[in-house]
C-alpha cells in the first residue's frame, strides 16, 4: 500500500512586463494591447521584411524602459513617460508593467517580426503575436496576464480556489485552500493543497466530460507505428473501456492505495490502464517501454505492485522489441528481492507479435482481449482525499537508485489541467499532439490527464517521428488536422538536419500553436520550428517545468507577449522563480545562477516515496527557504528566462563556469552543425575541460578545416574561454526513443571510461555508442 516570485531587480526583471506596454503602443489602433492612460503617438515601426532601421537615440527607448528594441511612445508634448518604482517583493515585475523605470542604456534600432509577416532571422530578437491571434486567445493581452498573476501571487488561495471549483468534488475542501512548509530550519518540508476536498481524476477526465455532452467527441485518436494502422475512441468510449478495465483490477483484488506498474507502449491501452487505476483509488506507475529487465525491477522491487500491465510486444519502426519477455525477467528478479508479483495482464499486440509465440506462465499470465472485455462498462469511482496520491513516477538519480516521485490527486489535476489550458490556448475545437510518451512526466501531464480534463481530442502515437521517413509528423498533422504539437527540440533538431523538403511537402495549415519540451531549445531550432514548421505564423510555447513540478513552470502564454527564440519567457501563475548565487543570495536584474522557487504551487509533488528524507535533501537543503530545481538559469535585461540546463552539466573551465546548453546553442548556430552535446573532461591545468559531440548537417564531411571553423563560433559567440578542446564528430546522439540524450554515455566515451557504459538498452538506437567509440580519435 501506498500511504498517501521576486523575479529580479525592477531595472530589468520588472521589464518583462514593461514590454507588454511597448507592444500596447505598436498595435493601440487596432489590437487588445491598447493603452487607455495616455494619448500616445506611436514612432515609426520599420517593415518587418527589410533589416532593422536604425533610430537616432532621441527616438529610441533605453534598454530598461522597454528593454525590447521598441520605437519609445511619446506624450502629445514629446516628453517620455517615466515613473521609479521600488519594491522588494515577489510582484516587481507586475507592479512595474505600466511604467517606465530608469534606463541604463540605449538600443539604437528595432528587432521584432510579427506572426505572420516574416521570416524570424538572427536579426530578429522578437516575435510579436499577431493582434488576430491575440484578439482570440485566453489571454489576448498584457493586462490580463498582470490581472490574474498578481491575483495568484497576492492571493494564491482565493485564485486557486476559483479555479478547482470547475472542477467535481464531492466534498469541498476545508478552509484552509493550501498549508507549506519549505524551510528544512523550520521543521519537516510538507506541501498540501485542498486537503479535505473529496474528487476523482478520472471522474472528472471522463464522466465530467460525457455528462457535459461530449461523449460523441473524440477523446483519442492512435496512429499506429505503420501508416495506415489507426484507430479512435469517443469519451464514452473511453469512459467504457476504463471501467472494464477499473472491473477486471477490483476483480484480482486491486484496491485503493495499491500500486500497479504499466510497462506499455503508446498504445490506447496505456492511457486507459492509468485513467482505471484512478478511478478504483490505486496508485499507477508507469515505466517507459524501453527501460531494461534490471531497471524495471527495480521499480517493481521498489513500489511492490499488485499487478504489471504490458504487452507482448511492440515495433518501433523497424525493430520489434519483445517487452513481454523483459517483464518476465524483470519479475524473476524482483522475487529474488522479495517481491513477488501474482499477475500479469498482457495485452496481445498483433501488428507486433502473435500470441502462439510469446513465452507464457500460467496461474499468473493473463491475456487483455480474453479478460477485461468480459467486465461490465460502468463502474463506481473510488473517491479520494486531494492529497491521496495518484502516481508514482520514478526519475533518474545522481546515486544510481532511481527516485520515485509521487504526485497527489487534487493539485495536481487542477495545474496540469490550468496549464494546459492556458500555456497552448486550447479551444474545444483544437487537435492536441504531444509526441512524448506516457512513460515521462510529459506524457502523463500533457498526454492523458491534462488535454482531457480539459475535453480535448488527443493523438496517441505508438511509432517513431522518422519511420518511414523523415516526413511521418507532418503527414500525421495533415491527417488529423492537428492545431497543437508540442515535441522535444531533440526531435525539432534531427528533423531539421534532414532538411526542410520532408516538411514543406505537406500542409500544415491546421497548425496554430508549437511547443517544446524537455530541455533548452536552441535559437537556430527554434527558429527552423518556428519558420519552417509553423510558417511563421505559430507561436511557440516553450516550457520549462520537471517531473516534480507536475506542470508547466516558465512558459509564453500564446497571443500574451512578445517571444524570444530559445527563451521560455515568463512564470505561469502562482510561480515565483527566483535566481540565486551559490550563497542562496536572490540576485536581481540581468543575472545567471540557479533556478529556484519561492512558495508552493498545487501541481508540486509532495515526496520521494519511501524517502522523505532524500526529498529534503535533494531539492529544499541546498538553498533553504526556496524549491532548488537543479537547473542554471540566466535572465536577461528584459526580464526574459532563459534555461542553461542542469548545473552539473555547468563545465568549470579554469574558473569560469559554462553550461553546456550555452556552448551546444553557439555550435547549432553554425550553418554545418545539426545538433551538438557537450560535457566536461578532467584537465590537469584548467580543471575541466570542454568537449563537444557535433553532429552535422546531412551529406557534410568532417575536416579539420569545420574543426577549426566550429571552435571558432564558439570563441566569437561566448568567448575563448569557452572554446572546445575536442570536437568528436557524431553520427548521432545517444538519444531515448523519447528523444534524451544520455549524456551519462558521452561523458564516459569522453573520458575513456567505456568499461562504465552502464545500460545502454534505453537508447533509440544501441548502434550509436559503437560508432562514437570508433570516431573517439578521429
């Protein structure tokens, strides 16, 4: 049984909202961003498809007053609006918005297009929203981003409590919305969110849904790992399949607080497995269908289920992997650890494998198609505590054991469904694709639970975005008419390197709004994501958030403000990020240190399972007072996020330290560079060293003459100091089949370690840890 934001200085932080305002005065005569205070007359705005128009410095705002590059608005008498704001607290960069502090320095031209107009080039530092988009997003402008975060800061439980009673709940919650602890000096760390409140996830992901009238919509569509393999469930359908499912567990004596592992591929059945386990009150814990023998039992040694779920097997483009048989040896050697596991469902994947051929053992094996469709389609929901967990999902760990981090029902379904709502500006009539899978964080937040608690129609997708060609996302946008695609810029990367024929042979019209996941997207990916993928008329949401965070943290709302190619913008409501030096000092202004998080949020996990002492530990004892994410991040003098990636990926290079997001941005920024990863070797003079995996640009040969062209990128964008001292030429990244790339591996080839590889059977394709290891002195 399972037992259940001071942003900156005002100079700069406070410009993030400081450039709503410049884009106010841009489109007062004809967008929701209008300024009703003052009579303004607007400069002249250069044509977004000539270069930037250089303004003489009269003209031009400071970099603090707007810090964007816009053309300053003027009142009737030509003077500058100006007001000084001081303020300490976490709404600096709100109670700034509408006024112009002191500038410390001057931007003597316009760098901006608008979605739609242009191309987004290395001369643009912006990207407008269009006021069409805006004029029909949730959240059209500045001032009602302002309206509703100042509200979630100021008054956190009267903002959230608004939003959760749109939700079900048969009991409300007591008084008292959310009660935190987040200083370890002030006793145990403890994080509740409307504790007492009695609800169901999958109640109101699916009943919700159908008693609202949306069970003739369509909830899921799969696409299969071939073309024309497909299928489709409407709520009710869904809704029928869950509880036949939620039946046939009560039958084998599945109850609430029990845990059940999933080891499934992207089929309809994995988001059905995790929606039956909420709806009976038991905990689930999916693991990616492509981890080991050894690393799912160790899972299962950790959480004890009472059953796993899988199938017998599944293609992954051209290869079948056989997950059946890694489950069987999963189980023998959690039994040698003293769990034993009495049954295990098996769903028979025909496209895969027969069932004549799949190893069985009898009493305990248990085939899907002979047993759960025997059960009746309703079944009564198990109601439950908002703080009786709902998941567990166990991430990697710097010790090697894996941390199983678990979320609780109430917060988390009300800030994975707030944020979905609000970071891709769903409409009812928007086709979601998420091409994570179900086994991350993303694929349980954004795939299942978030887009249908919202009544959304999702796309599942079993196969691989490059099978059988390169051309396989956008021929499923096309097919589907998909609105919204959120993807990793791993994947935004190895698709660009193939070029852009494999895109622009489709439509893509339906397209509305892009998002990425995962890790920093580079400038140059996001631009080709941006420009070639969305036609220059998409926005895209590039979020940061963590398996622990449940949800989006920093992210652009579409339509709301400008975006910056490679940044992830601004916090979402009830997030107070702040960035600290290594004594746990806040530092203000344009600044680089770590990410951390003042005050909790409902979406925040609540615990390392079985380990409250190393969930201390790990993300609240290295700066008390604040949440420690564990991730660089720098702010710009606009008050712009931007991720540098986890700081121990920072490279300590003779003192200085470097995140190697920061250098593999400069390498991608070359013409001949499709995707870089760089890690830190030991150096007998400067400590670490720099050393950089570069992948390029298809049919490009390696030469010492792209070597030498390579370091010197990175010399003139960041610095000698940042030089490579080793450029290994990459065929490819070792990379997950979700697309991560396994910079445990690099830094072993790196430094020669190759007898400490580790499990390499997570990898999309094995095959690249040979070819690196050859190319190791090339």
């Amino acid at each position: 049984m399972i037992a259940g934001f001071a942003l900156g200085h005002m100079d700069a932080c406070s410009s993030q909202l400081l450039l709503f305002e410049a884009y106010n005065f841009r489109h007062r005569h004809k967008s929701p961003f209008l300024s009703r205070n003052h009579d303004y007359h607007i400069h002249p705005f250069p044509s977004a498809n000539k270069k930037s128009t250089a303004y003489p410095s009269s003209s031009c705002i400071s970099s603090s007053n707007f810090g964007l590059g816009y053309p300053m608005a003027t009142r009737p008498d030509g003077s500058y609006p100006r007001k000084i704001i001081t303020t300490s607290d976490h709404l600096r960069h709100v109670d700034s918005m509408g006024t112009l502090p002191s500038g410390t320095g001057k931007i003597s031209y316009l760098n901006a297009v608008i979605l739609g107009d242009s191309l987004a080039s290395e001369e643009n530092d912006l990207v407008l929203p269009s006021p069409e988009f805006s004029s029909q997003a949730l959240i059209p402008s500045s001032d009602k981003y302002i309206e509703m975060y100042r509200r979630s800061i100021v008054d956190p439980a009267g903002f959230w409590s608004e939003i959760a009673s749109l939700f079900y709940w048969k009991q409300k919650w007591s008084d008292q919305v959310y009660s935190e602890n987040m200083d370890v000096r002030k006793g145990p760390i403890n994080i509740e969110w409307f504790k007492g409140g009695i609800t169901n996830v999958c109640f109101n992901a699916l009943d919700r849904n159908v008693q609202a009238g949306l069970g003739a919509k369509t909830a899921i569509y799969w696409e299969g790992n071939e073309p024309g393999q497909d299928g489709s469930l409407t709520y009710t359908d869904l809704l029928e399949r869950v509880c036949q499912l939620a039946n046939y567990l009560k039958d084998i004596g599945v109850g609430k607080g029990d845990a059940v592992v999933i080891y499934l591929p992207m089929l309809m059945e994995l988001p059905i497995a995790m929606l039956a386990c909420a709806r009976i009150a038991a905990v689930h814990s999916v693991v990616f269908a492509g981890f080991s023998a050894e690393s799912l039992a160790q899972r299962i040694t950790d959480c004890k289920p009472k059953a796993v779920i899988t199938c017998n097997a599944v293609c992954r483009g051209s290869k079948v992997i056989h997950l059946k048989d890694i489950v069987d040896t999963a189980l023998v050697e959690s039994a040698k650890n003293g769990v034993s596991v009495d049954v295990c469902l098996t769903y028979e994947n025909q496209s895969a494998m027969k069932r004549e051929t799949t190893n069985w053992m009898e009493g305990r094996d248990a085939w899907w198609q002979d047993t759960v469709p025997k059960f009746p389609t309703t079944c009564d929901v198990e109601w439950v505590d908002a703080e009786d967990p709902l998941f567990l999902l166990y991430t990697s760990g710097s010790t090697g054991k894996p941390k199983g981090v678990l979320h609780t029902t109430g917060g988390f379904m009300v800030y994975t469904a707030t944020t979905f709502k609000y970071a891709f500006d769903y409409k009812l009539s928007d086709i979601y694709w998420c091409t994570a899978d179900c086994g991350w964080i993303t694929g349980h937040s954004y795939v299942t639970y978030g887009p249908l608690l919202n009544g959304a129609t999702v796309i599942v997708f079993e196969g691989a975005p490059n099978y059988p060609d390169p051309g396989r996302c956008w021929d499923i946008v096309d097919k589907y008419k998909v609105t919204l695609f959120y993807t990793a810029p791993t994947l935004v990367r190895s698709l660009m390197r193939e070029g852009n024929e494999y895109v622009t042979r489709y439509s893509r019209k339906s397209l509305r709004v892009l998002g990425s996941v995962g890790e920093p997207i580079n400038p140059s990916a996001w631009r080709w994501f941006f420009n070639v993928v969305g036609d220059s008329r998409c926005p895209i949401s590039d979020t940061w958030w963590q398996t622990e965070t449940g949800g989006f943290m920093i992210t652009p709302l579409p339509g709301a403000w400008p975006l910056k190619p490679g940044s992830a913008t601004f916090p979402f409501f009830g997030v107070q990020p702040v960035i600290v030096d290594d004594k746990g000092t806040e530092l203000e202004g344009e600044c680089s240190g770590y990410l951390c998080v003042k005050s909790s949020w409902p979406g925040a996990f609540r615990t390392l399972y079985g380990d409250h002492e190393r969930y201390e530990t790990t993300y609240f004892k290295p700066f008390p007072g604040y949440y420690f994410s564990g991730d660089g991040c720098s702010r710009d003098k606009d008050g712009y996020h931007w991720l540098t990636g986890r700081v121990d990926d920072v490279i300590n290079v003779s003192g200085h330290r470097i995140g190697s997001a920061e250098v593999e941005s400069a390498l991608v920024s070359h013409p001949q560079c499709a995707e870089a990863a760089v890690v830190g070797v030991e150096h007998e003079v400067k400590g670490q060293a720099i050393y950089a995996f570069v992948t390029l640009v298809e049919g490009v040969p390696y030469s010492e003459e792209l070597r030498k062209s390579l370091v010197a990128t990175v010399r003139n964008q960041i610095g000698a100091f940042a030089a490579p001292d080793n450029i290994h030429w990459a065929p490819g990244l070792p990379k997950t089949r979700s697309g991560k790339i396994m910079r445990r591996i690099l830094r072993k080839i790196a430094s020669r370690q190759l007898d400490e590889l580790g499990d390499t059977s997570t990898l999309a394709d094995p095959s690249v840890v040979d070819q690196l290891i050859a190319l190791r002195d090339c």
